[in-house]
C-alpha cells in the first residue's frame, strides 16, 4: 500500500477555521475521490521555530496506480481549496511505501 503524507504548518490566526475545514470537508472529500482507504490525522508534538501548529495528515492509497490516478483527477481542485489560508497554511507531501506493519505482540 501508498500513504500519501501531508505535513502542514498552520498559523495561530487561522488555526480553529483550518482545524474545522480540514476535518469536516477536506478530508471527507479526498475520501470521496474512491483513491483512499482511509485518513490518519495526527499533530506534530515538536515545536516549529516558525511557530504555529503542525500536523500530518496520512491518506492510505489502495495503489500506486490509485494515487497516479488521484494526482491526474483531482488534486489540481483540492489543492485549489487549500490555497484559501494563503501563506498561513504551508504543507508539503510525500509518498511512503508501506513495507511492514506489526502490531504489539500478543501470545495468547
């Protein structure tokens, strides 16, 4: 599987607008596109020197081909949306290859 990463600073000024547009119509719709399986929304616990939030968003990928398919489709409108908060949000992406997941162990 591809995990397509989002890492986003957000300043302080727009922080609750972006918070709440970022969980109640971003995400949903990059789910809506059908490339995803699945989002994972986490906050970056260590401090930026530029200040502000950060945040990693992770958009799991049913393929490689999915993901060439959502950069050709739609990215061009949902990056468009983003683009909104201007200079107070800056992000950048990246692409991971799931090599291996484990979880914790349990004999029983």
């Amino acid at each position: 599987m591809i995990i397509y990463n989002v890492t986003v600073n957000v300043d302080d000024s727009v922080h609750s607008d972006w918070l709440y547009w970022i969980r109640n119509e971003h995400i949903p719709e990059m789910l809506a596109t059908g490339k995803f399986i699945k989002a994972l929304m986490t906050k970056v616990l260590v401090e930026e020197e530029m200040g502000g939030q950060s945040y990693s968003i992770q958009y799991t990928a049913k393929s490689k081909d999915a993901l060439a398919r959502f950069y050709k489709e739609d990215a061009n409108r949902l990056d468009g949306e983003a683009g909104k908060y201007g200079d107070k949000v800056l992000f950048f992406k990246t692409e991971l290859e799931i090599v291996t997941e484990q979880t914790e162990f349990n004999p029983h």
